[in-house]
C-alpha cells in the first residue's frame, strides 16, 4: 500500500472580547462598544508520517495551534479598547488613567482591517510545515470577514 501525502485543512474556533470605536465614521460605530468575536483559523499541510514521532497522523496539535492563537492574537485584545493610535489624546490619556486594557493601532479598528493585523501576526507565529489557510473573524452573528491564503495579491 503506497502512502499518498494528502494535504489536510484543519481548523480552530476561537472566541473573544473586545470593544472598538471606528474614529471619524458616520454610524453608530463612532461611539465605543463591544462585541463577542469568534475567529475561526485554518491551517493546512501534510499529516506526518514516522511512526515513531509523537504527533504521528497529525498535520499540527489543535493544542498547540490553540496556543499559538492564544498568545500571539487574543490574549493582547481579549477585554481590550481598541482605538486607533491617532485617537483624541485626552480619551487615550484618561483610560490609561483608569487602567483599562487598551489597544492602540495604526488602522481602523474594522472588522476587515483587525482580520488583517491576524494574519500578519500569526504567519510568524506558526511552524514552517503548516500554511495558514483562511481566517474568519466573525463580529457578530451576522456579520464577517474572511481572508484566504489563495487570494493574496
């Protein structure tokens, strides 16, 4: 029996939460608030072969792809403010002040633009024999942002 080296897409759900405001805009985004996010993270590559390995049949440990995602992505924004980093200083300086967890970034906190900043971050998190695949970040129940490997420009 020859053993063909199937590539394996495995996938990961996540759940977090955060609060942003979308500075500038002309809804009621403007205003802070928060929301339950799940982020589904897909990864892809060849399960491994020898026998002998103790990840034997497997493309990457849920495990340990669970704490790659954990560290390098959720724990930094997890109950976390995130205001773009041009935001009003006298806000910024006032919940510092307060001690709250906060978030400064150079973009729009969009659903679309944090999906971005994942990708990114979790690309030099992840081991060179796994890809990474897809993401999805869902904002709400309704509502998404995908990203796919095979449509990078």
């Amino acid at each position: 029996m020859s053993l063909t080296r199937s590539k394996i897409r495995l996938t990961r759900l996540f759940t977090f939460e955060a609060a942003h405001v979308l500075q500038n805009y002309d809804g009621a985004c403007r205003n802070i608030h928060g929301h339950s996010y799940k982020l589904e993270v897909t990864i892809m590559g060849t399960p491994i072969t020898d026998k002998q390995h103790a990840k034997y049949g497997m493309v990457m440990d849920f495990d340990d792809l669970k704490k790659i995602v954990h560290e390098s992505l959720l724990q930094p924004v997890d109950h976390a403010l995130l205001l773009r980093e041009d935001s009003p200083k006298e806000l910024v300086q006032t919940l510092q002040k307060l001690h709250h967890k906060l978030v400064l970034t150079p973009y729009q906190p969009t659903c679309e633009r944090i999906l971005i900043d994942f990708k990114a971050k979790l690309r030099n998190q992840l081991p060179v024999y796994v890809e990474l695949h897809s993401l999805k970040l869902w904002e709400t129940q309704n509502s998404f942002a995908e990203w796919y490997s095979s449509d990078e420009l």
